[in-house]
C-alpha cells in the first residue's frame, strides 16, 4: 500500500461532515510541521457552526527578485451520507472492492488532499532546500456556506501582504481518466428574487385585478430571448459558455383555483463570465423590467465572481506534468459550478483545479479508482519539480 492510499484512507475514515474537520487538518498538519512547515490555525464562525482553517507555510530560499510561492488548496470537510442502509460499505471505513477504493470523501476530496502532502514530502526528499516556497490552506467549509473557511484565511493572508504566485486547487476534476480536465477558471454566479406587485381578485373579474403573472410574462419571454441569443456577454470568449440565465422558481397565488394572486415571486440566477459584471447584468435586466411597466421589487445575491486562469507558467507546468505521468493532453475547462478558487483567484493570478474523476462525487458509494491515487500523486510532484526548476534557471 503507497504512502498516498495509507494516509488517504486515514482521512477517509474521519467522518468530517461539513463543518466538522474531525481532526483531518491534525493528521495532515503533523506531517507538514516534520517538513519544517510553519502552521497556523484559524478558527471561524458561530458556536454551532465553527468552522476549522489551516494555513501551513514552508518559505523557499529563493531571493526577494526570483522567489515564488506555491500553495495547494483544498477542503477536509464532506457532505452528509445519506442513508447508511443504501451504501454497500460504511461511508468512513474505507473499503476495497475491484480496484477502487470507497468512502465518503474519496474524490471529493481527501485523496487529493493526501496527494498534496506526499507529493510535497517525496519533492521535499529530492530538494531538500528548494527555491520555491511551498503553502497548505485547508479549510472545513466548502461544502457548507463557505463564509467562514477560504475567504477567511485569503483575507488574512492579504492584509499580511503574503504573496502567492500558484495555486493548484485539488477539486475533482477528470472526466474519465486522471488528468484529463482541469479547471483554469470558473464562471461567477449570482442570483435575483424578482417580485411582482399585482391586485388579488376573483379571477370571475379581472377588470377588478391585475395579474402579475400576466403583466410579468413579456418580459420574461425578453429576457429568455436574450439567454437564447448569448446577448448577456459584451463579446465572446474562447474559455467560457456565454452566460446563462436560468429560472430556477416560479410561485404566484393562494392555491385557490378561483383567485388572482396579489403578486408573483421569481427566482432566478446567472452563470456568467469574464465577459460580464454583476452590475452589466443587473443594468439590463432592469432595463427590460421598466421597459414593461412593471410594479417590482428586486434583490441580488452575488454568490461569486467569475475568474480565468490563461494558459502561463502554472498551466504549463500542470499540463507537461499530465502528459509525462499520463500520456493525457488535457483539456483547460471552466464549466460546472463554483468552488473555493474564486476566493484565491483575488489573491492569486494563476489558479487551476486539478484532482480526481468526478463521476462519484457526493454520491452513493463514493469511490476513486485506486490506481489513479498514486497518479495523482505524481503529477502533482512533477508540477512542483518543473516549477522549482522555472524559478532556478
């Protein structure tokens, strides 16, 4: 059994359900702490909530002018279960059944993290006084609110002014095989209750109402034409799908078949890129409301910004590493949903997702395929080693 599976299966076997860290940031603190990294817990978050952050910190010997940090990022914390009876083995004892390994948190993502410390302790073996200065930043709240876990320590790393130059972000992002997607951005998101004020009747007479289903409907028919048309974005852009925008609720009415409804309540959200702002968005779907006369009231929740990553030294340095470990061209993607790089994107220009295939991710019987551990293993080894070697030439 590789070094990578061992502690994989130890972290595994935490059952480290959002916000719980259940002592994962412990195990993995302990082996960096050998390694001569300097660690620094911060704790967020309410009572009943609190939420457990690492930030471990190795400095390089690298110059003020050549001197580059590199930190890996990523979550201890796991989603609920769901239920014990469906599952074929418990979720945190980790099990082996035709060569893969199962358990809650297998992909999403504690092999990666695994990977992340025996990479760096098999790179720290073959350099022992490297350039580059390596970071850890653990949190135990992706898979919750996400308010108290990233954002917190990229907020204390920023007012510190610590630089980072790199981030690898240890996401689940292969289709089919190790390595062949990463993720070199995300699109932002953000999401809007529409309320439309109407007059509740009896729907036997509606000279003696208004309908705000009725009255909001034009313009819901507008924006769908815009969404069609891929008219949200100011141009195209080769690394993102053209904004989207996407009725997620409709709800108007007491229920009562014979009642006009006092007003109808929408929600929707935006998937948007780099070729929008909240605010360019926001504009025109204001401009469309108030070109139909509506009676509205509106709120917005930015839940993130949008971020890419161009193809530079991180991205080279990742995918030379996938082609030398796997064979694999990879393919740059920002499609899916948000993660906790768009955090680290305000504080670092060049973040990419790398980790394993994403198939099994929250699921039922979560697993990885135990072959692809030490893979993964590998390639952020070798990430590391063509870094090192960038910034000593």
């Amino acid at each position: 059994m590789s070094r990578t599976l061992q502690l994989a299966e130890q972290l595994i076997s935490r059952p480290s359900v959002t916000p719980d860290d259940a002592g994962c940031q412990q195990i993995l603190g302990e082996r960096l702490a050998r390694l001569g990294f300097r660690l620094e817990t911060l704790e967020s978050g309410p009572a009943d909530f609190r939420v457990t952050n690492l930030w471990a910190v190795r400095p390089g010997s690298a110059d003020a002018g050549a001197a580059r940090t590199l930190a890996f990022a990523g979550h201890t914390d796991v989603v609920p279960t769901g239920p014990l009876e469906q599952w074929k083995s418990h979720p945190f004892t980790p099990t082996h059944r035709d060569g893969r390994l199962y358990g809650r948190g297998a992909c999403d993502m504690k092999t990666s993290l695994a990977a992340f410390v025996v990479a760096i302790e098999d790179f720290l073996a073959s350099r022992p006084d490297p350039r580059l200065t390596l970071a850890l930043l653990l949190t135990s709240d992706e898979e919750g609110p996400a308010v108290d876990g990233t954002v917190v320590v990229c907020n204390a790393v920023a007012a510190r002014g610590v630089r980072i130059d790199y981030c690898i972000v240890g996401e689940p992002t292969s289709v089919e095989r190790c390595g062949d997607m990463i993720k070199n951005g995300r699109r932002g998101t953000m999401s809007g209750r529409l309320t439309i004020q109407g007059v509740q009747g009896h729907i036997a007479y509606p000279h003696l109402a208004k309908n705000p289903v009725h009255a909001v409907a034009p313009a819901l028919a507008e924006l769908v034409a815009i969404n069609a048309a891929g008219g949200w974005d100011a141009s195209p852009n080769a690394y993102f799908q053209p904004t989207s925008w996407q009725i997620s609720n409709i709800h108007a009415g007491t229920g009562a078949s014979n009642i006009i409804p006092g007003n109808a309540v929408i929600d929707f959200n935006f998937r948007f890129s780099t070729e929008a702002t909240p605010e360019s968005l926001q504009t025109r779907v204001k401009a469309v409301l108030d070109a139909h006369g509506l009676d509205y009231t509106l709120s917005w929740t930015v839940g993130g910004l949008p971020f890419l990553t161009p193809p530079g030294e991180l991205v080279a340095a990742v995918q030379q590493a996938i082609r030398d470990e796997t064979g694999i061209e990879t393919e740059l993607s920002t499609s899916g949903g948000t993660s906790d790089a768009r955090f680290i994107a305000k504080i670092c220009k060049q973040v990419v997702e790398l980790g394993p295939v994403n198939a099994s991710i929250h699921k039922i019987d979560e697993h990885i395929a135990v072959a692809e551990i030490e893979q993964l293993k590998n390639i952020y080894q070798r990430t590391l080693d063509r870094l090192e070697a960038l910034i000593s030439a």
